[in-house]
C-alpha cells in the first residue's frame, strides 16, 4: 500500500507544537480562499516539530488564489491574526513560566499554563491544542466557552465555534448534521445516508465526503426478516406486508423496559434471541445507547414493507465505553490503495493510545467497527480519558439518556458497590473495579445471561443464512483468549475482557 499518499489529505493542519510526520503543513502556493491568512509554520528537522517564522505570515493572493508569503516590519512578529511589536512578548519571556507553545524550556515551569516542557520544547497537554502560540482547552460538542473553532475541530473534526459554543459541522455532500444527546455527552449525527438512504447514521465510523455509501455500525437485528425470501421461508409464518423486521435496530428513547424486545424500534435497544419473542430479549443497554434521531422520513420510506414502530425516535449505536475496547477493522494487505484504502486512527484499549491503520470503508465482509476516527485528536478526546475497561458510573434516573456522568467522587465511599474512583485527566469518575470486570458478570451486572467466564457470543440471522456473531463483537483477542480458555480454564474478562 502506498501508505505516504492517503496520508496527506486527511491529517490535520498543523500548529505549533505537533510532530512534523503528524500534521499537515500549509505553504506558499497552496490554493485558499479569500480572506485566508495563517502563521508560517515550518518544520524544525532537530525535533520533528512544528515551529513558526514570527516574521512573516502566509496570506491568500486573491489574484492567484494561492498562499504567499508576506513579512511583518522589522521588530515586529505575527501575533493572533496582525503584525505586533515584539518587545512586550520579550519582556514576558524573560518570567518564569511565560514560555510559548514551541518555545524553548529547561523546566515545566518555563512554560505557560496548560503546558509542559517535553524534549526542550513548550508542549500542550493532551487536553489542550495549540493556537498562536498558547494552549486552549479543547472543548466537546456542545460545550461552552469555546475561542476558537480549533478548540472544537481537537475533539471533533470539522466542528466550530459558534457564540462561544462548540458546533456539529454544517453537513457532508448537503447531508446535514444534527447534534444528539448520550450520558456520555453530545455526538454528531448524519440525518441520513447517500441517495436515498434514510436512515440517520452513528457517530462512528466518520464518513468521508467520497464515499458513496456510508459505513454502518448501528446494531444489526438477529430477529430480521427479509421480504425477498416470503414465498419460501415465511409462508408458515404468515408475516403481513409491513410485518417485517428491519435488520437494523431502531428503538424508543423514553422507554424503560431494557429486557424486552419489540420490532422496528418499539422499545429499548434490546437484543433478540431464538425464538424472537418479546420475552427473549437480552440487557444490552449498558453497551448501546438509544440515541435520539428525527426519523419521519425513515417511516415514511419503509413503510408497507418495514413498518417502524410509532414510538420510534432513535437508532441503537455502540456507547463510548463499548466503541473504546472494539477491534480495528484493518483493510486486507492485499487490498489496492487506488480503490479508496486510507489511514484512519483506532483506540487501543491494551496499550492505552490511539494506533494508525489503513481501512478499507468497501469491505463488506464484517460488521464495521465503530473503533475508527479521522483524527488522532478525535480519538484521544473521545476514548483516553476515561475509565479503562466498562462505562463509568453515572446518576440513577428512570430513563437512561437522562443519566449524567459522575466526574467529582473524592473517595471509595463515593461510588457504588462495584466501582472505585479514579482520578482521570481534570474529572474524577467512578470506574468498575477490577474484581467487577474479571468476575462472570465482566463488569455488566444487569446482564444476567452469561453463566461461564467466556462468552461464546450468538449466531446472527442473515438472508443467505446464518453465521456466528459475537454478541457485542467486543473482544479484540477472542479467538486468543478462546484457546486459553479451552487448554487452561483461563479466567475471561467476559464481555469488557
């Protein structure tokens, strides 16, 4: 694979601070749009780090409709957008702790709030981003408080500042995004898919404006029905025209019946076993949230054939906690790059950092996994800080979408039994303890269906048959952990294994 090539196009721009092989870097003779004007950043070769000439800046030669360079008058830097005197930023550099995103440091204290020295350089933490030269909180969707839309674009890509808040981005090929609500926070849905596909889309994996089709990771229905094959599976079973059940699971978000199914999303996000009755249904609403969606034109489509359930209002889709321990779905080495193969970055639960593979959004042979980011930005923000394995603990409310995250336990007696607090980044939450996770239950308590360490997983309905599911298709190292279980009675995490 040409790896270099697809790398390019979808690395961020670069700021102050980011590893040179990371980012990518704006320069005279790039095309940009009018009014366009940038800091001009350059690559220090010594450390693989961005760093920037305060001389001169990049502006947008509307004649040539590219960058060029223009230079400030001597004594004078690039500061937030305008050529400033330099001697009062002198000044502030000769104070401890006045040191600038990029600057040289000896000690942390050398740096400004928000940083740390790394290397001999002024770095932002993690939860922070670069901008002209200081660390800004990055800020979530949804979130007050935002400067700048970079603070916003960090935790979620293409996201803005707007009035001081962080905004979902405007929309994809005219396919609008509408924010939604989670325990978790706030998420950017799709509306609907390409050429007339009506369903909103899950959070993940992210859609690219070049694919004719999106990528799918709502929960897929085991109790499907398919109308195609009536006359010859389902004669017996007299299923009416409408009767049938969609192979993706909508759901209500206001109901409170986590165990009992019902068909085209008339109750919780519930998952189906043999025989399909609403009795059957197994608890996997620690793992998926029903996540509410506009869906009148989804009724509207299917109906006579699917006929979603009035009280329908949201899609099932993994939950943060689930979406953080799922496998990558890595593009076979075989697979061309000139078919659309790109990097793209995925969380690794084990080692605790967000990894770059090449995936392959036309491979059709697996369930996508949610575990799939545009930006290495987007993955930190959503999956580095918080608890390791299992959801953390959040306020009891009749509904779950109402449920809000505990972030200021302050000791052990703090949270309920089963969990521990643990001081994450700036946020103190109340994680599944150890013994929780490696017991029967992994961490899932209200699930009550497994009886051994090992999870085996169920068989998934399909209409050219049937194959094995992995009930929440959540353990990268299954068939790993499946050999040592049956040679050594190893002890699983089950389902947060």
């Amino acid at each position: 694979l040409n790896f270099n090539a697809g790398l390019a196009w979808t690395l961020t721009i670069c700021r102050i601070s980011n590893q040179c092989d990371q980012c990518r870097l704006l320069s005279a003779g790039q095309k940009c749009l009018k009014d366009e004007r940038h800091e001009h950043l350059f690559c220090d070769i010594a450390n693989n780090r961005i760093s920037i000439h305060e001389n001169s800046y990049l502006l947008c030669d509307t004649r040539k409709n590219a960058l060029i360079v223009k230079y400030c008058a001597p004594g004078e830097h690039f500061v937030n957008g305008t050529c400033l005197d330099i001697h009062q930023r002198r000044k502030r550099q000769d104070i401890a702790g006045a040191g600038h995103a990029g600057d040289y440091c000896s000690f942390h204290a050398d740096c400004l709030n928000g940083m740390f020295c790394l290397a001999g350089t002024c770095t932002c933490q993690s939860n922070y981003v670069a901008i002209h030269g200081y660390c800004y909180l990055k800020k979530n969707i949804g979130e007050n408080g935002c400067q700048y839309s970079e603070q916003c674009n960090a935790a979620w890509p293409g996201a803005r500042c707007e009035e001081n808040k962080c905004e979902c981005p405007s929309d994809v090929n005219g396919i609008p995004y509408v924010q939604a609500r989670t325990h978790d926070g706030v998420v950017c849905i799709l509306l609907s898919g390409e050429d007339g596909d009506p369903v909103p889309k899950c959070p993940l994996p992210e859609y690219d404006d070049d694919l004719l089709t999106m990528p799918i990771s709502q929960l897929r229905n085991p109790a499907m029905t398919d109308p195609d094959d009536y006359d010859v599976h389902y004669r017996s079973l007299k299923i009416l025209a409408g009767e049938h059940i969609n192979p993706l699971q909508f759901c209500s978000s206001t109901s409170t019946d986590y165990n009992t199914f019902v068909a085209n999303g008339g109750g919780a996000c519930t998952y189906a076993t043999e025989p399909y009755q609403p009795d059957n249904g197994i608890y996997i609403a620690d793992v998926y949230d029903c996540i509410a969606v506009p869906l009148n034109n989804v009724k509207l489509a299917m109906k006579g054939i699917y006929n979603i359930h009035p009280q329908a209002d949201g899609i099932c889709c993994p939950n943060r906690a689930f979406t953080c321990i799922q496998p990558k779905h890595e593009a076979k080495s075989n697979v061309d790059e000139s078919i659309g193969v790109r990097p793209r970055w995925w969380f690794n639960s084990v080692t605790g950092e967000c990894e770059q593979f090449m995936w392959d959004p036309w491979d059709e042979t697996e369930v996508q996994s949610p575990n799939n980011f545009k930006t290495r930005e987007h993955c930190e923000s959503y999956c580095r800080n918080t608890c390791k394995r299992g959801s953390p603990q959040y306020s009891v409310k009749r509904i779950l979408n109402e449920e809000e995250l505990i972030t200021n336990c302050q000791t052990m007696g703090s949270c309920s039994s089963n969990f521990e607090c643990k001081t994450i980044g700036r946020r103190e939450l109340c994680c599944p303890t150890v013994a929780s996770i490696c017991s029967i239950s992994g961490g899932r308590p209200f699930d009550t269906s497994r009886h051994t360490n090992y999870d085996p997983g169920y068989s998934m309905k399909r209409s050219e048959g049937y194959c094995n599911f992995s009930r929440m298709q959540i353990n990268p190292f299954k068939e790993y952990f499946k050999k040592l279980v049956q040679n050594f009675h190893f002890l699983f995490y089950a389902i947060f294994g």
